[in-house]
C-alpha cells in the first residue's frame, strides 16, 4: 500500500499548510510533480538549493504568520544547516517548517556508495539538530495521526519539525510536462560527442545523476577505460570547484567540467570563483535540459536565464551557447582551443535510457583510477 499524493497534498492544506519550497528528490518525486501541477504559482518554488529553501519557508511565514513546507532529499541537510540553527530555530526567529526529507541510504535498504553513510546517520543529524522527526506510514489512516502530532509540534515550539519519508512511500504520479524536441540532442548523445571531441591526455570531472552515469557507460562501451574521469556521484553543484582545484594543481591538462543546469542554479557563486581566475586549461560545459531530470523531471530556471551572460559577467574569457545536435563536436573543440575558463552551454532535451546503468567501480576507485591518470 502507498500514499496517494493527493490525500496527503490535502491533509497538508487542511493544516494551512500550502507554501511549498525545495529541492526535488527522487523518493519524493511523485510528491513534488503533484505539487508541481496544483499548487498556485506564488505557493510552490523550486529553490536553487535547500538553504534556499528554508528562508523562502521563513519569509513566506513573516509575510503571512503561515508554516512552510521545504521538501528535500537527505543529502540536503548539509544545505540547510545553517538556516535550520541560525534562522529558523526556536532560539534565534522561532519559525514553524515542515521538513518533508527523502531518506536515501536507509540502513538496511541498498542504495549507492554515497548515500550510505548520509541515510545511516539522517536520524541522528536530525536529533543533533534538536529537530522532532517522525517516519511518514504509506497508509492513509496512520498518517493522520502522525500528521497530527508533527504539525502540533511544529506549533507547539515554533520551529521546525521533520517526516522522513521512505522508498516506495508514495503512489506513483507522472508530472505533466511538454513532449520532447527532436532539434535537440538527448543528453547521452551530447556525451557522445563530447567524448569524441577531447584530446587523450584531457580530463573530465561530471557532474552528479544521470550525466555521470552515462559517461561512465560511454567508455565502458567504447572500450576507453575510465581514468579520464572523475564522477562526482554526490555533492550537487560541487563538480565545478572540483574541477577548479584540479586545474590549478595540474596546470598542463585541460580539465573539463561537464555540468547541469540544476547544479550550476545551486551554488552559482562558484562562476564568479572561476572567472576570477585566469585558468587557461579550465573548460566547463554545461549540459541544459530545464529539468532536475535524475530526480524526477521537475523544472529548474535553466531555460529563463542567460548561463553564458552569467559566466561573463563572472569573468569567464569565452561563453557561448548551442542547441543543434550537429554543432556540439565542433563547438566542444572550439572550446578545447579557447583559453578558459570559457563556457559552452549546450540545450538538451529530457530523456534517458530505461536500461541505464551505474558505474561499476566504486567511488574510491574512481578516484585511484584518475589519480593514476593524472599522474601517467
């Protein structure tokens, strides 16, 4: 049995509960389309990260006296760390919030590498946090109770209170969203390209979800070993400073960062870190669909705002942008060409393959694989 979204999108309202903000998670991602599809424009945001998401449930309280709902995947609590003692807390502002956490990495429960040790320890951050939290049951006459005594709580103290929500605790509810575009690539075949546009001695670092999986499939299937990359499996938003400090220790290799929209929006500081830096061999490709596509399609602002205008601004030497499938390998070598940091972004369109895989090598020896690449 699993929770249909709209009951519990009901018992939420029926709490005066109907602000939303967060990042989408994939445990939650039948949660997040439905609130996507039926909440009013000015009652749900995408954040660009979960820090963001709390203070957008913070203002929304000080405007209005109403609690917010944040939603967020586990990994996210060392986002929202900061605003959840320092803004929100019952000893600083005191501001009720719903925190609805996907718990990936459930011991006991398989799941990849890096979400093991965030799932074994979610609850104990969340007690260090001194923030009451409750399992939310998939059945729908349990989680009133449970709703009941979490938003009485959250009252009660004034502060935040958390549901962990489990896999499989929602009924499945498909976003709707617009039919694909045949002009533009599909992410694998911009990969494809990519790849076939570096130099042997050139490395990768990818950027977590999808995009890294697919690399890692790209040259398992072609034969090309996988000491070229790094794969950022975790650390949303991180791989671009990843690839910075390898460009600076490592002056004579072109270092690719391969991005999405979704990790550039969630920590866009680090554009302004990059071209403040004249890294000639820094190259960062950002892969744009508009979409959190490995957590389940929802949108981001990827499609509203100027990325390579961004990266400019920010320094960056060269910027451009592409949306043909046929420019993207002579525009990727172009870019190897150009001295950086410069910028491609290349428009994409949301889908994957039903059979993807994941890496077969575990993250520390993806790691001893690039350093030994690094070091040849």
């Amino acid at each position: 049995m699993a929770l249909a979204c709209e009951h519990f999108y009901q018992l939420l309202a029926d709490r005066r509960l109907d602000f939303y903000a967060g990042v989408p998670d994939s445990l939650l991602k039948s949660f997040c389309a439905y609130v996507t599809d039926h909440a009013a424009p000015d009652r749900h945001v995408i954040a660009a990260n979960e820090g963001a998401a709390v203070a957008l449930a913070c203002g929304y309280h000080l405007a209005t006296g109403n609690a917010g709902v944040v939603y967020m995947q586990n990994s996210g609590l060392g986002n929202a760390i900061n605003p959840l003692t320092s803004l929100v807390d019952p000893e600083v502002y005191s501001v009720p919030v719903l925190l609805l956490i996907g718990w990936r990495g459930e011991p006991g429960v398989k799941d990849e590498p890096q979400h093991v040790k965030q799932g074994r320890i979610t609850p104990a951050t969340l007690d260090a946090l001194e923030i009451p939290w409750w399992i939310l049951p998939p059945q729908d006459e349990a989680v009133v109770s449970v709703m009941d005594e979490a938003v009485s709580r959250m009252r009660d103290t004034s502060g935040p209170v958390a549901l962990l929500v489990r896999k499989a605790t929602f009924s499945d509810y498909a976003l709707s969203s617009p039919g694909p575009c045949p002009e533009l690539a599909l992410r694998e075949e911009a990969l494809e390209a990519i790849v076939g546009a570096l130099g042997s001695r050139d490395v990768v670092v990818s950027t977590t979800g999808k995009a890294s999986r697919e690399l890692f499939e790209i040259r398992e299937r072609t034969g090309q070993g996988h000491g070229a990359d790094f794969l950022t499996v975790g650390s949303m938003g991180h791989c671009s400073q990843v690839a910075m400090g390898i460009a600076l220790g490592n002056a004579d290799r072109r270092v690719v960062c391969i991005d999405g929209d979704g990790a550039v929006i969630m920590h866009m500081g680090a554009l302004a870190i990059m071209g403040s830096r004249a890294l000639e061999n820094l190259k960062h490709i950002v892969l744009n669909n508009g979409a959190h596509e490995s957590v389940g399609g929802q949108p981001t602002v990827g499609n509203e705002i100027d990325i390579p205008g961004i990266a400019r601004a920010c320094g960056y030497r060269r910027t451009r942008c592409i949306a043909s499938k046929e420019e993207i390998g002579a525009a990727v070598t172009a870019l190897m060409r150009e001295p950086g940091p410069s910028l491609l972004e290349i428009k994409i369109g949301i889908g994957a393959r039903e059979d993807l895989g994941r890496p077969t090598r575990t993250p520390l020896e993806n790691k001893q694989d690039f350093m030994e690449f690094l070091d040849d």
